[in-house]
C-alpha cells in the first residue's frame, strides 16, 4: 500500500489541533467483528469498541447494506419534512426503551442529546411554575464536552483552564455511588446507601428547591465502570419522585445490549422520564437520540428545539440494522454470558495480581482498577498506561479511564467469540501480574 503509521501520525501532527486526549500510535485501516487491522496489515483483538460505540461489531454487513441502500435512495432532508426512516427509527426504540416513554427526538451525539434532555426537562419544569428550576448530577459522571454537557460532568480534569464555559449555572453536584472509593468513608452493605440519603440533603441545603432534574448514568463509564449498589438507583427514582424532579437516565455508553440488558435501567426496574442514547445506536454511525414520556415531551412547543442534521436517513438506517441484529443475535445476552466470565476471570486473578484493587462490572462493560497498594488503594496510573501499551503490543486494544486515569476498560463489541475473550483476559491477567514484578 505504501503507507507507513509513522508517516501518516507525522503527517496527522501537522494539522490536527492539540485538544484530543493521549492518542495511541495506532493507524486502524479496516475492522470486521471484533478485530481491526493496522495501515502495515497487523491485526488487532478491540476490546474498546470506538469508545464503546462497535456492539454490534466493525463493520456489521448488515448496517453496511442499510446504508448503501439508504445512501443510493435519500441522505439528507432535515426534519423539516417528513421521511419513513426516521420513522421507522422511533417505531423501532418505542418498542424497546423503558416503560413509559414515548417521545423521540434524534440529535447528533450523546452531548447533544443531553443537552436537549435538559433542556426539555427545564422547559417542564417552568411549565409547572419552577422559572429557576436547577439540575442535580452526580461526582465522577461524564456527559459530554459542550458547555452544559461538560459542567454536568463530575470530574475536574475535564474542567481545567476553562473557566465558565465548564461552569453553566444552576447545575449542583451529589456524592457517586463509588463504593471501592466511597466518597462518605463508609462501606457497603453497612452503610445503608448513605449516597442516595446524600442525595436528599443536596435538595435541602445546595438548591432553592426548584430542581428541574437529576441525571444520572446507570453505570459510570469515564469515572471508572462504577456500578452502584443495587438499591440506589430506584431510591434515587424515588427521590425524584418526592420532589417533583425529572429523572434522566444518560445511557449514551450503557445503552443497547453493552451492559447485559437492552439498557441499563432494566437491571434496576427504572422507569426515568427522560433518557438519552448514541454511540452504539447507529452501529458505528453517528447519532444520538432523546426519549421521553408524554407529559414531559408536551412541555416542547414547536421550534423550542431542533437540529439540522439530527434524524439524517443514513444514520437512521444504520440504527435500524444495528437494533435488529441486537435483537436478533441477542447480542445483550450474550454480553451478560461473555460478560460474567471475564468478570470471574479477573476475580480470580486478584489473589496473584497484586495491582488489581477492585473489579466491577455489568456484561461487556468492566473495570479492573489498579492500585500500587490494596490498604492505602494508591491509584496505579501509570501501570494503567503501561497495560495498554504492552496489550497493544501482543494485539489486544483495551481502553485506560477513571477519574485517577487507573481503571482498565473492557468493553469490547458484543460479537466477540468466547475464545478470543477468555485467551485476550489471560494475555490482559499475565500482563498486570509482570508488570508488578
């Protein structure tokens, strides 16, 4: 082919500005399934999935054909006229999302979604006579990098160097249910959910009453895999409940299939009034999309939102293909089989491995968190980076995140094969264990 990665990297360097993260000196060509290859022909296992985007696999010839057919046929309208795909799209989620909702509205990405869910749940609030309605998130969250987006996210190194633009009024943050690092000092089972009474308390002492919403992600991806207690999230429902606030579920990374249900909420029963989709929604396209219950959704009059390209027939049609082989190949069962293996897998390692402080997961989305030591739980960053350079090295792409930067990602698309999962833990186990000696 005549390409080099380090001619290409050297060439990307001269015009690409400077703000993405720490990028990995890897030049992905093509991708099938759950492998990827290289400019220079070497293959690689992805256990990141494009930032947990891939569940249905690279490449999927079905969302491959959807497009090509949408493509020849229609790419771009606008919603302000009508076309059958997106229809189809909204058809398709109202058979699939939590009870309750309804409405859809289909955005770009995940930020945007939430910044439309927010939006929506402010303009319900006012309808309800809260003019000054806030909105409660929680520490140790990710929503997105926009302004209101990024002030909802509750990690500063998101943050720093710009002022308010990461600084929307009204947004209050509440303690996350980190239970390997609790925030309260206290320990679970013991504890009671202090988190969730937390919770309470900021309603009381840091709002003015009016809270239009609280959001949450079921699980915390950027913060680190931080699976809650199994009561606190519909006591944190109830709580909402209580005080008249909308219950957002942001499940732009946990949604379709990845945590071992269609959504996350299914683990816990939840039925939020407003909830947020994208990356894997358009299996490798982008979109996001907003749903929500009937009497929340009223509160939009026409033009209070919109989005030129949000409801693009290509991405829909890629959506489409991407929910019915979800569905078809039971992609989240799979995920919760594959998942649950892998989390024994790792659990068991720890006895040798003494870097792993804690392991925690829902199906095909874990966090393995390195510590320098168990007692003192010193987050291990740089043998975080260091796993992935030597994963990388034998093949294996895995993803490094959590608010210390030391939590190992593993959250690969949800067509892997047993095999390559089992023989790609083993390499990530023998890995952690060398790197400590």
């Amino acid at each position: 082919m005549g390409r080099s990665a380090s001619e290409i990297i050297e060439r990307d360097s001269r015009l690409f500005m400077r703000c993405y993260p720490a990028r990995t000196k890897l030049v992905i060509a093509r991708g099938r399934g759950a492998e990827v290859w290289d400019v220079e022909g070497k293959r690689y296992l992805d256990l990141f999935s494009g930032i947990a985007v891939n569940n249905v696999g690279h490449c999927h010839p079905r969302v491959v054909e959807a497009i090509r057919r949408q493509s020849e046929e229609l790419i771009h309208t606008s919603m302000l006229y009508y076309n059958e795909t997106v229809l189809k799209l909204a058809e398709k989620l109202a058979g699939i999302v939590p009870s309750g909702l309804s409405r859809f509205f289909f955005a770009n990405s995940g930020a945007e979604a939430v910044e439309g869910a927010v939006k929506l749940a402010k303009k319900y609030a006012a309808k309800r006579g809260m003019g000054g309605a806030q909105v409660i998130a929680l520490d140790c969250s990710f929503h997105g990098r926009t302004s209101l987006a990024l002030t909802l996210t509750g990690q500063k190194k998101y943050k720093q160097g710009l002022g308010n633009f990461a600084n929307s009024p009204g947004v209050v943050h509440a303690p996350s249910p980190y239970c390997y690092r609790c925030p309260l000092g206290l320990r679970y089972p013991e504890c009671g959910i202090a988190c969730a009474d937390a919770l309470e308390r900021v309603f009381e002492f840091r709002t003015s009453g009016e809270v239009a919403a609280v959001i949450v992600e079921p699980v915390q991806g950027e913060g680190g895999i931080i699976v809650p207690p199994d009561e606190y999230l519909p006591r944190v429902q109830s709580i909402c409940r209580e005080h008249g606030a909308a219950f957002i579920v942001d499940e732009v990374q946990t949604g379709l299939g990845r945590t071992g249900k269609i959504f996350a909420a299914e683990h816990w029963g939840l039925e939020p009034d407003i909830m947020t989709m994208a990356k894997a929604l358009g299996g490798g396209l982008p979109i996001g999309a907003i749903a929500a219950r009937e009497e929340v959704a009223n509160a939009f009059e026409a033009g209070d939102h919109f989005s030129t390209f949000g409801g693009n027939p290509v991405s829909c049609a890629a959506a489409i293909a991407a929910i019915d082989v979800l569905i078809d190949e039971k992609l989240h069962e799979r995920a919760e089989k594959l998942g649950n293996l892998l989390l024994k897998m790792f659990r068991n390692a720890q006895d040798e491995a003494e870097l792993i402080g804690d392991v925690r997961g829902k199906g095909l989305m874990i966090g393995i968190e390195l510590v320098k030591d168990r007692e003192g739980k010193q987050p291990a960053s740089d043998e975080a980076s260091k796993t992935s350079e030597e994963a990388l090295k034998k093949g294996i792409i895995i993803g490094v995140g959590g608010v210390k930067k030391n939590v190992i990602r593993i959250q690969p698309p949800l067509v892997i094969t047993e095999e390559q999962a089992q023989k790609a833990a083993e390499e990530i186990i023998a890995i952690i264990k060398q790197i400590k000696k």
